[in-house]
C-alpha cells in the first residue's frame, strides 16, 4: 500500500476539459490526497511547512499540470523553488524525501508524433523533463515516467473519458504496488503499462 | 436619617437616576426621559421623597446646563458649519424663526401679553437632541437625508439657544424671582448703563483673549506636569471662573461659557477638555432634569387634562407641518421628509433651560411655567409613539416600498445567490466588483433616497432594516448562498449576524468589522469571515512606504502579506485568550491590546523564503571544496 499525493498545478482549471476528468478519476481512488496549489496559494505565497509535512506524509508523489511552453505553470516551479530547501530535500543534509517515488501526470496540445526527433517539436518528451527528472534525482527521489495525454486540441470526450479512466486505473494500481520497480523504470511513459480501455 | 442631609439627598437623587435611566432606555424611551421619570417618582406627587430641596437643587444642576454649552461651543467646528451652512442657516433658521412666530402668534390668544408669547413660542421651537440623535442612531439612519438634516436644525437650535438667552431678559414683564442669576447682586448694578455696557462688553472681549492668550499656554503648562487630576481641575477652572465673571457682571453663565469652547475649539486640548467635562455634564444635567421631573405639577395637569392633550397634539401637529414644508422646499424626499419632520416634532430639554430661566427672569409666570413643562415632558414622551404610528400608517403610503415593485412573471424566477446589506461605500466596492464580474446581488438598504436611485439603475434593492426575518425573506435569503453585511453600524451588525444565525443558518455571512475590537465580537458571534476595514489598506500604505525606502516591489509584497497572515492567526490567538468584561475602559482595553499585539509580533515566526536563499548551499559547496 503506497499512498499518493497528487501536486495539482493548473492556473485556468475551471476551463480545462481533461484535468476535470483526470481529477474526478482521480477522486474515485479512496485515499489520494490532492493539493491544488493555485486554489491554496492564489497569491502564489506556498505555506513551505504545509507543503513539506504532506511530502513527508506520502510515498508516491505526482505533478499533475498542463504541458505549457515545454514545461510545467510557473505554480509549479515556484513549488519546487521554495518547498524543496537546501538542507531539508537535497544538501549533506537534506534526506527528507529519499527514497520516495515521483513523476509527472500531464496534458499536451502537441500529440504525441510532435514529441520525436523527425516531429515537429524534434526532441522527445523525456527531454523535455529532464530538469524534473534532475531534480528528483538530486533529492534522492526515484523520478518515474510520466502518464501523458497527449494531443488534446484534437481531443473529444470518448477519448477524454478513456484517457481518465486509465489515470484511475494506473493510480489504483500504483496504490496497490502491483507493478515490480524494474518493469515500471523500463518504460518511457507510465501509459504503456495499463491499457487505454477500450469499453 | 435626616431627610436633609448632603448624603440621603445625594442617595436618593442618585439611586432614583440608576434605576430609572436604564429602564427608560430598555424601553426605548431615552435617557432625558428616564431622568423626568426618576423625578416624578421621587417628587411630592409620587413618593414624596424630595419637596422643597428641589429647588435648592436645581441651582447646582443648572450648573450642567452651563457645561452643556460650553461643550457646545467646543464641538463647534468652523470647517464643518461652513460645508452644512445652508442647511443649518436655511433649515433650521427657518425653522426656529417659523415655529416661533406660529406658536407665538397663537400663543397670543390666550392670556399672554406679546412678550411671553414671543418667550414660548421660542422656547417651544426646540427639539430634542438627545431623543432624536439617539433614535437615529438606533435605526441607522444618521446618513441619510433624515438624519443629516435633523443633524442640523439641531445644530442650528444648540446654537440659537445662546441669543435666545441673551434676549430673555429684554422680555421681563415680571418682577424677577431672583434664582441663580440675580442681577441685584452684579457687581456693577449700581453703575451707570453706560458703564455696565462697556463692562459687559469688555467682559466678552476678554473671555476671547483669554481664552487665546492665557488658557491655551496655560493647559499647555498643566498638560506638560502629566497629571490627570489637575488637567480635570483646569478644565473645571474654566467653566467655573467664567460663570463666575460673568455672573460678576450681569451675564448669562451660558453665555460665556459658550463663548469659551467656541474660543477653545481650535486648541490642541479639544478632546482633554471634552472628555474631561463630558462626565460631570452629564450628571449635573441629569440631575437638572430629576429636578425639573420632581417640580412637574401633577394637580395642575389632573384640573384640566384635555388643555395638555390639546396642546401637546397641536404643538406636534404645527412643529411637523414646519418641518414639512421646509423640508420639501429644501428638496427633501417624501419618505424622507416624513421622517425628518416627525422625528424633530417633540420639544427638546434645552425648553426646560429656557423655562427656568424665563420664570427666573420674570417673563412667565409660574402657573404657565408649569403647564409648559408639563407640555414638554409629555412631547418628548409620546414621541416614540408617534414615529410608531408614522412607521405603521404614513410611511408605507408615501415611501419606498420595502419591497422591489413587482416585475413581470418571467423575471420572478431570477434569484441572486448573493444579498449585500448596506450600500454604502463599502457595500457599493463590494457589489461593483461582484458585477462587473457578472454576478448580480440583492440589496438590502436603509436609505430610501439611495434605494430608490439604485432601483432606477436596475438593482435589485430592497428597504428597510435588514435584520428583519421578512425583508430577509422577500430578498430571497431562503434560497441565496451568501450574504455580505456591510453596514456601518457595529451593533447593527451584531444584531443582523443573530438574526441571520437563527433564520438562515444555511448562508455563508462574510461581515465587515470596524476594528479588532469588532472583529473580536463578532468572532465569538462565530463569524469566521471577517474583514476589518482598516486593515488592509494600512498595509498597504506599509508596502508603498517600504518600496519609497528602496525594498523591491515584490519582496514588499511579500511581507505584506506574510504580515496579514499572521496578523490573522493572533487575532484568532487573542480573541480566544482576552476577556472583554475584564476591561473597565475602552482605552485601557486599547492599550493592552496594542501591548499584546506587539508581544505576538514578536513572538511570530518569520516566513522566510529559505529556497531563494542560496547561503546554507554555498556554506556547503565552500566547506566542501576545502576538505
């Protein structure tokens, strides 16, 4: 039993489609805590101590945030500059979040054919998350794939639904801890291991 | 004990005044009232506890009616009587000149020569500050166009008393009956009138010198030793010496001792000395009116009850119908007017000033004299009763109605999620905000003339005391979300936030608050949304002063809001730990409160943004290049 804490981060939520339905997905898995950062800091003023006691509290943590400008909204980063402090989550010191697993959960207007080296964005989408990827590793976290939903300019609600209905089912099954730790690092994004239902 | 002795006299007259100013003022009836009351209770005709003494009294006690005017004078504001200067002028000059002249015109059909009839109809021409500031007050409607007029016809008759004071004595037909003010015993009465003319005069003159040139240095020197006491001496000094001088020379105390605050209103010590003479005003006055109360002559009203009745009904009848008038020449609107001219419709304690001092002087006789108080107790009485029948039968035929017209079927089933009660300042940033972000509320108001200006604009208002469980209803409260009080009045609030508890325990209040007292108050009332109107503008000024002295913007900021925060988690820590009974005073509850504030300042942990902050990191990396 893992418990999961979901670091949500989208600035214009009441409009996003997809986001709606990844967290009412999310909602169904009993014990997943979700923090919305910019409805708790809408002045962007993170309560550090609050933040830490949740990271603190949970074993698998996920950013879930749009995909903008090749990163995530500028909530996040002001999450990463402030909660994760020299001493506390990386430095001689600073082992309070070892050992625990992290990835991002996000959407992307590109599909996924844009997010290769002959696409149009030319690089792949782990390259993108390098810097996330870093500084998990520099926090002596266990950095994951991501769960990407690509292409959603084009999206419609059969496939929203099916895309959703996938988080829940990876977040269940990540809740459970049924996938083995060298099967889940062999992958480049966490959508290949549960399959995008079809019913 | 003996029945004329300092201390029964003392017991009584104090012990009549406790029990009866609070009763009378549960009853809504006014202190002035609750004063009479405890007169007449104690007087020859109820308990006859007090019966000759009672003049003896009345001499101390007027001594209140000396300090009233001085306070008076203090409080005359240049600034202010020159912004309300045609209202006052306008609408209460014409008032007082108005009422006079009718009252006095019929008042010469009866007994009385035209002397006396000019005296009543001036002394009858008053109204009742007390009453009427306090019941406006009460109803929240100081700044409405009721209650800014009403404000200054009384002002002007505050001010008219002084002349009318001054002019009483010309009046005499009578001999005087002596009294306090006997002109016998003036120094200068055996002069020549020439000289006593240049002395009263030089008497004037000198009061405004001195009160220029001596005093203020002078309450400067004592301000400077620190000690209270003597400050309160000082200021008692000044009231006393000039009642005494100008007793000296054949003038009105009042007189001069108005005068004297007008001289002083400037001064630096305005509020010492008001504070200071506030307390010992109020109980000489108080014991002016138990006097006047215990000297009402019950066998004169009993002998021909139907002349009072009449004469009270005609008076109220003839100072409205002024009122009236000028209020609708002066652009007063209707609902308003009715208000304003009904609420000024008694006759005020400032005529028992004048009573006592026409008997002195010799201008009424004392058979009028008493009838007249009697009169006048009365209409101050009954007033009450009559804003009472005018609330029930006048108002809902020429006023706003209370309730928004009705609109055609198809908009009934619009219905806000948000009542915002008050649109004053406050209520009115509020509701813009919400509107310009396309979300309509509904209104609730006190003001008729503002309510009926926003329903011309297509608000959705509604009139009346928004306390009230039906106006609650028809603005729609049993199916909104929210509701905004943003009225003025702290103890109005209070009353709307139990109201609303009781009613509609479903809404979301978010209330506004005065200061952190209020907020205090209405914490404990179980508000958890609470907005002290003060305190996010005086952070603001903080970070702009912040920036001017070179902080970045954003880290100002930053701090500011930091500030807030905790600022918010030691209100929440006081009020749970502070217990308001314990406080005799309210600036001794000030000062501890700024006391305790400080010390939870300081005790705060700072939130400091430690991951912009680099230093503990290049501390590592240093220590470790070195190994």
């Amino acid at each position: 039993m893992s418990k999961i804490l979901i670091l949500f981060a989208h600035p214009l939520y009441e409009k996003s489609r997809v986001h709606h339905e990844l967290l009412k997905q999310a909602r169904t898995v009993p014990g997943i805590t979700i923090n919305d950062l910019y409805h708790h800091y809408p002045d962007f003023d993170i309560d550090v101590e609050r933040e830490k006691s949740l990271l603190v509290a949970h074993d698998i943590i996920i950013w879930q945030h749009p995909f903008y400008w090749y990163s995530a909204p500028a909530m996040l980063k002001q999450w990463q500059d402030l909660v994760l402090e020299h001493g506390w989550a990386y430095g001689k010191k600073g082992r309070a979040l070892e050992g625990k697993k992290i990835f991002n959960a996000m959407t992307s207007g590109g599909g996924e054919d844009a997010y290769r080296s002959g696409g149009h964005n030319r690089y792949d989408i782990s390259s993108y998350l390098i810097p996330f990827e870093r500084t998990a590793s520099l926090c002596r976290m266990i950095y994951w794939p991501p769960f990407w939903v690509p292409g959603v300019h084009r999206m419609d609600d059969v496939q929203i639904k099916k895309f959703s209905t996938q988080y829940r089912n990876l977040l269940t099954a990540l809740k459970e801890d049924i996938f083995p730790e060298d099967e889940i690092n062999s992958l480049t994004n966490f959508n290949q291991l549960v399959p995008l239902n079809t019913e | 004990m003996d029945p004329s002795s300092f201390l029964f006299q003392a017991f009584v007259y104090l012990a009549a005044a406790v029990l009866f100013v609070p009763i009378a003022n549960r009853l809504g009836l006014g202190s002035v009232l609750g004063y009479l009351l405890a007169g007449i209770m104690i007087g020859p005709y109820v308990l006859g506890i007090v019966g000759r003494e009672g003049e003896d009294i009345m001499h101390y006690a007027e001594f209140g009616v000396v300090m009233m005017l001085f306070l008076i004078g203090l409080e005359l504001n240049p600034q202010m009587l020159w912004k309300l200067r045609k209202s006052i002028l306008g609408l209460g000059g014409l008032q007082v000149i108005l009422t006079t002249i009718i009252v006095g015109a019929i008042a010469v059909f009866t007994q009385l020569n035209w002397q006396q009839s000019l005296a009543v109809g001036m002394i009858l021409s008053m109204s009742s500050t007390a009453i009427v500031m306090q019941s406006m007050k009460e109803k929240g409607l100081m700044k409405t166009g009721a209650g800014q007029s009403s404000f200054s016809v009384l002002l002007f008759q505050d001010i008219a008393v002084i002349p009318m004071l001054a002019l009483f004595p010309l009046l005499a037909t009578l001999r005087a009956t002596g009294g306090g003010d006997a002109h016998s015993n003036s120094l200068i009465y055996h002069m020549p009138a020439w000289v006593q003319a240049l002395i009263m005069f030089g008497s004037i003159a000198a009061i405004i010198v001195l009160g220029s040139f001596v005093i203020r240095p002078a309450l400067r020197f004592v301000a400077r030793t620190r000690t209270r006491e003597v400050f309160t001496a000082s200021a008692l000094l000044i009231v006393v010496g000039i009642a005494a001088l100008m007793t000296q020379v054949g003038l009105s105390p009042a007189l001069g001792a108005f005068l004297a605050g007008v001289v002083l209103a400037n001064s630096e010590y305005r509020h010492e000395l008001e504070s200071d003479i506030e307390p010992f005003k109020g109980l000489l006055l108080g014991l002016f009116f138990i006097a006047i109360g215990a000297s009402i002559q019950f066998p004169l009203i009993m002998d021909d009850p139907w002349a009072i009745t009449g004469c009270v009904l005609a008076l109220i009848v003839i100072k409205a119908g002024v009122l009236l008038f000028l209020g609708r020449f002066f652009g007063i609107s209707t609902e308003q007017n009715f208000i304003f001219a009904f609420s000024l419709s008694q006759v005020g304690e400032f005529a028992f000033v004048l009573l006592t001092f026409a008997l002195q002087e010799g201008i009424l006789a004392e058979n009028a004299t008493n009838f007249l108080i009697a009169v006048v107790a009365i209409s101050m009485g009954i007033t009450p009763i009559v804003m009472l029948l005018v609330e029930k039968f006048i108002l809902p035929r020429v006023g706003t109605d209370e309730i928004v017209p009705m609109k055609p079927a198809d908009d009934i089933d619009e219905k806000n999620e948000v009542i915002i009660a008050g649109f004053g300042h406050f209520g009115n940033t509020v509701g813009r905000f919400l509107r310009a972000n396309n979300i309509q509320a509904t209104y609730l108001d006190l003001d008729s003339d503002r309510v009926d200006v926003l329903r011309k604009m297509g608000f959705k208002v509604f009139y009346g005391d928004a306390s009230r469980r039906d106006l609650l209803i028809a603005a729609g409260a049993e199916q909104s979300k929210i509701i905004i009080i943003a009225i003025d009045d702290a103890e109005m609030r209070l009353q709307m936030v139990e109201s609303i508890k009781r009613h509609f325990p479903h809404l979301h209040i978010l209330v506004r608050a005065t200061n952190r007292f209020d907020a205090y108050n209405l914490m404990n009332a179980g508000m958890l949304h609470v907005y002290r109107e003060t305190l996010d503008t005086s952070v603001r000024v903080g970070v702009d002063a912040l920036i001017l002295l070179g902080v970045r913007p954003y880290t100002a900021k930053r701090l500011a809001r930091t500030f807030l925060k905790l600022d918010e988690q030691n209100l929440k820590k006081l009020a749970s730990i502070r217990n308001q009974e314990e406080y005799i005073t309210a600036s001794k509850m000030f000062i501890e409160e700024i006391e305790l504030i400080i010390q939870a300042d300081a005790q705060s942990k700072k939130i400091s943004d430690d991951g912009w902050d680099s230093e503990t990191l290049r501390e590592e990396v240093r220590s470790t290049n070195t190994i």
